[in-house]
C-alpha cells in the first residue's frame, strides 16, 4: 500500500514537470499564405516556432485595392500580440498611394496550433495531463 502512493506520487510531480517544461517551450502556429482561399492557404500551411517576441498565432483576411483592382490575401501566421486588432492590420497593409485596404479581418489566439479550424477539434495535452492527474487522485482516495 505504501509502495503504491509512492509510485502514484511520483507520476503525478512527473506529469507536473513536464506541465511546467511545456510552458517554457515558444509558440506553435499555423503558417500559409494565399491569395486565393483559406482552404488553398492551409493546404500548403506548415507549422512553425514562433520567436519570442510573437505571442499568438493569428489568421488574417486582407481586401487590398491596387490600381484598381482588388486583391484577395489570406495569412496565417505568428504575431505580436499588440498587432492583433483591426487598426493595426489596416495600417500595417497602408492607405496611401496606390494601395489601400479595403477590408481587414483578423483574429488571434494564445494556444499551440489553434490558428486553424481543423485544429479545434484536436484535445490539448494540457487537458490530457489534467485528466490523467485527476484519476490519479481519485485513484489514491480509494486506496486510503
């Protein structure tokens, strides 16, 4: 009996640390670019680290009129996350000149991976870790 708490205690401060060890780890998202669709662009999507500085991952819809004609882009990828907002996109893509954003749709998120719509359906370790400690715990009420 007590050779089992042991053993149960250990596994719980190791899936603990690996918790903890995940944290540390940067930022994976999403990463395509398209000027056709959002299906073409995650067809060709890969995932990346983001650097340090690059706190969420983001998609991003741009409407750019250019000598009269209006380009369609599609973006997923890792941003600042001051840069997640409307304002932003519009200034970032200009308004001078012969360019000027017609439309600009973002949206961001702070998880690894969360920056596609296939992806939202996927379960986090972190929720698996969670689960894992809770049976755990139950597991040792009952041997008390």
């Amino acid at each position: 009996m007590m050779a089992s708490n042991v053993i149960i205690t250990s596994v719980i401060i190791a899936v603990f640390l690996v918790g903890l060890a995940q944290k540390g780890v940067s930022l994976s998202c999403y990463m395509c670019y398209s000027t056709i669709s959002w299906k073409d662009c995650f067809d060709k999507s890969r995932v990346g680290n983001c650097d340090s500085d690059k706190a969420v991952c983001s998609n991003t819809f741009t409407a750019v009129k250019q000598n009269d004609q209006q380009k369609l882009q599609f973006a997923a990828a890792c941003l600042p996350k001051e840069n997640c907002n409307k304002e932003k996109c519009r200034e970032d893509l200009g308004s001078s000149g012969e360019n000027k954003a017609v439309n600009c749709e973002i949206s961001c998120c702070e998880t690894d991976k969360c920056n596609m719509v296939a992806s939202k359906g996927q379960v986090s370790s972190i929720s698996i870790l969670g689960l894992i400690i809770s049976l755990l715990f139950c597991y040792s009420l009952q041997n008390f």
